[in-house]
C-alpha cells in the first residue's frame, strides 16, 4: 500500500465503499463501469494497492475509501516474465517459469495448482497482506509457454496421453514448476469453491456508493 494512501485512511477512517464500478476482467485489465482504464499511471496505482479482506472481498484503496471489485474470473490474472529459470541446484534448465499477477506481484510461494479445459491454469499462492491464500489463472496467451514447465510423476514431460488423462481427472501426481518450487496439479473439480466473493455488494443499512 503506498504511503499517501495509508496516511489518508488515518485521516478520514469513515468514508463509505463504492461498490459495482471496478471490475478486473479476465484478461487482467481494469474496468470502470465497463470502460478499460488506459492510463498507465492510473493501471499501477490500482495495482499497488489492491487488496483483500478477510470475506475474500477484493478491492482498491483509494485513498481513504475502498472501492470493491467485480471480478470476471479468478482475483488475480498471472503472466509468465522472462524464459524459463535455471536450475539452481544442478544449474540445468528444467523449464521453471516465473509468474508475475496483473499488478505486478511475483508469485514467490505457489501451493498448489489446478487445470481445466476452459479455465485453463489456476495457481493458488500466497500474497503478501492477505488474510486469504490468492488465486490467480495464467493469461491465455501465455499457457503454450507454461507447458514445458509440467511434469509427470517420474518427473518426465507431459505427452498428449498424460495431458488428456491430467484433464479429465485420470493422472495423479502431475507437477508445476514455478520459480523454483514444483507444486501438485490436479485437474479443477466440479463445484470448486474459490473461496472469495465474485460481486461484493453492500450489507442492508451500509452507507455506501454505488
């Protein structure tokens, strides 16, 4: 969070949320009332100091006020940044890829990880400030390069068998590399619960914009 923002909530604590102007959109872009938000500077403000509470609501603080997030499809959309890593261990290249969120956080400490035929890759990680472990599905356009960085259980690549057998739920211990830790991967079941709130809305009687 930058500092004018936490020196402005000090000094105006009561500002009511604005809910149901911001939306994060799939491919990670920022939206107000459904119109893309273009300026650079505006973009990395948001990022800095985009935020969570302990609902699993999502939101910007804008200064003293919050403004919650509608969220299209996971909180966090994930890109690849750079090539792959190398092995720090044997100093071999082994396809590690590092993943930076849309606002710019590296994904340090991957859990877990999930795939599914439409939603493509969900990678569950910590963020720093979270009450919540984040989750965040990988760009469209940069899943070709992520599969290099799976693999089966005796550590070989993914083969179309093995990756059709991932997808609907037939190979057990599949692993994703990402920045140095290789995390499970099973395939995202029916009903997943996300476990954060897709459209925050305000309580009945809350002051609130909207």
């Amino acid at each position: 969070m930058d500092d004018i923002v936490a020196q402005a909530m000090a000094r105006w604590p009561d500002v009511p949320a604005v809910y149901g102007w911001l939306r994060l959109d799939r491919r990670g872009r920022w939206l107000v009332k459904d119109e893309p938000i273009g300026h650079r500077p505006t973009v990395e403000f948001i990022g800095r100091n985009y935020l969570c509470d302990a609902h699993g609501r999502h939101y910007f603080q804008n200064g003293p006020q919050r403004v919650f997030v509608d969220i299209d499809h996971f909180p966090h959309v994930l890109h690849i940044e750079g090539g792959p890593v190398p092995d720090g261990t044997s100093g071999t290249d082994v396809g590690r890829c590092a993943l930076v969120t849309h606002a710019g956080t590296p994904v340090v400490q991957p859990s877990r990880a999930w795939v599914h035929p439409d939603h493509g890759v969900i990678v569950a990680f910590d963020w720093p400030g979270s009450p919540l472990p984040a989750l965040g599905s990988v760009l469209d356009r940069d899943l070709p390069a992520l599969v290099e960085s799976f693999s089966a259980p005796d550590g070989n690549a993914l083969d179309a068998d093995a990756w059709e057998c991932l997808l609907h739920g037939r190979l057990a211990g599949a692993r994703l590399s990402i920045g140095g830790l290789r995390v499970a991967v099973e395939p995202l079941p029916a009903g997943f619960e996300s476990g954060f709130v897709r459209a925050p809305r305000p309580a009945p009687g809350e002051d609130a914009c909207t």
